[in-house]
C-alpha cells in the first residue's frame, strides 16, 4: 500500500526493533 | 539432602512457579532457559539480558539508538533495574504465547506506544514513532505527507476526537485492524521445546 493509505500505526509495526521473532533465528 | 539435590529443588520451584504465572510448561520454561543464556551471554555473560544484546539479537548490531527496541526493553524490565531478569523475559513472552488473549497482546501494544506514559497515545507521540520507523528504513517523507497519514489514522482511530488515542479507543481500533498485533503473536512460542531441544540436558522434570 501506498504510505498515504497506510495508517501510521501499519508503518510503525514494520519496525524491526518490533520483531520478536528474530530472537528464534539461529 | 545433598548441596546438588536441594539446589535441584530450589531450581525446579523456580520453574513451576513461572509455569503457573505464564502459559508455558515447565519443560517450555526449561527450553526458554537455553534461549535466555543464548541472548544473556552474548555480550556480557552475567546472566542478565542488557539493551545491548536484546539491540543485538533482534537488529544485529549492539549500536546505534532504535526508539522501538528501547521501548520493548523498558516493557520486559518489570522492575525497571536496566537488564531483564530471567522470570521478566518469560512474563513478557507469554504475552507473546499464540494462546494469550488479544486482549493482553493489545494492552502491551498500547503501551508500547504509549510513549511517555499518560495513558493516552497522543498525535505528537504517533509522529515521533513514524519518524523514527522512516529514519530506520533510510527513508524520507515531507511533512505535509506525514500529516496527512497521521490526520487519516486519528480519523480513525480517536472516536472521541480529542487528538489522542484513548485505550478503549486503541481497543476498538486494532478490532478493526487486526494485523496491527501480528507481531505479538510468536507461533515458535508453542513449540519452543522442539526449537530449543538441549533443554532436556539440563531439565529437572520430565513431562
């Protein structure tokens, strides 16, 4: 999506620093 | 009673106690153990997980400033000592557990975003955050742009228009956009003892 018809909260999420599931990454 | 037996005991306590505060069992506890020293030693081996090592696992280098990682951190440490404890780090995964209820996962979220703590999101704190999320991707928006995403966000989510998110209103926002909390739900979590076998070396019970 476009970031005009993303809401902020969509964009904020791709955050890696939010990404938990890399800690079960080997 | 030998040393090793009542240090066993002591442990295995230890372990049923966070299996009956979280969704884990006490082998799951034992299997997050094996990951809890992984990320506890990387940096700094004392068994304590410091922001530089969580910075390290998840962004795979211990420098530089990320809001969202500092904000994760501050959330895991319950006793706000500066490092996560061993029963901190399998609290706050539970709320990760795919069984934990949405509403768990979307109280985290909110004040995960709750910047500084009023128990509002404000439209000043959602900015930041979308500045700090441009900033990571190496990306740049004009200001009139940002603007707009944020007056189309509050438009749908401030119900009561006051220009802040309220936690009734974030509740009834993520209903409406459920792939908000997708990163609160880690699926490894259900099967962290297949994840982590070498937990069975050092268990104290066997399921």
């Amino acid at each position: 999506a476009s970031p005009v018809t993303m809401n902020a909260f969509e964009l904020i999420s791709k955050s890696r620093g939010l990404n938990l599931a890399t800690l079960f990454e080997k | 009673c030998s040393p090793e037996s009542q240090k066993g005991l002591r442990r295995y306590g230890e372990l049923s106690r966070l299996a009956s505060e979280t969704r884990f069992s006490i082998n799951e506890v034992e299997a997050l153990y094996e990951l809890f020293k992984k990320l506890s030693s990387s940096i700094i081996d004392d068994g304590l997980i410091h922001k530089e090592e969580l910075q390290l696992a998840l962004l795979r280098s211990p420098y530089g400033e990320n809001l969202f990682l500092d904000r994760v951190f501050d959330l895991f440490d319950e006793k706000r000592n500066g490092v996560i404890e061993f029963d901190e780090f399998v609290h706050a995964l539970s709320i990760f557990h795919p069984h934990a209820p949405m509403e768990e996962k979307s109280d985290f979220v909110f004040k995960l975003y709750d910047l500084t703590q009023t128990g509002f999101i404000e439209r000043e704190e959602v900015k930041q955050m979308v500045i700090a999320i441009l900033m990571e991707s190496d990306m740049w928006l004009p200001d009139n742009l940002l603007e707009a995403i944020l007056d189309k966000t509050f438009a749908d989510a401030d119900a009561d228009k006051d220009g802040r998110i309220s936690k009734e209103e974030w509740k009834v926002f993520v209903r409406k956009h459920p792939s908000l909390l997708k990163n609160m739900t880690l699926p490894y979590l259900k099967d962290i003892t297949t994840v982590f076998p070498s937990f069975v070396f050092n268990t104290e019970v066997e399921d």
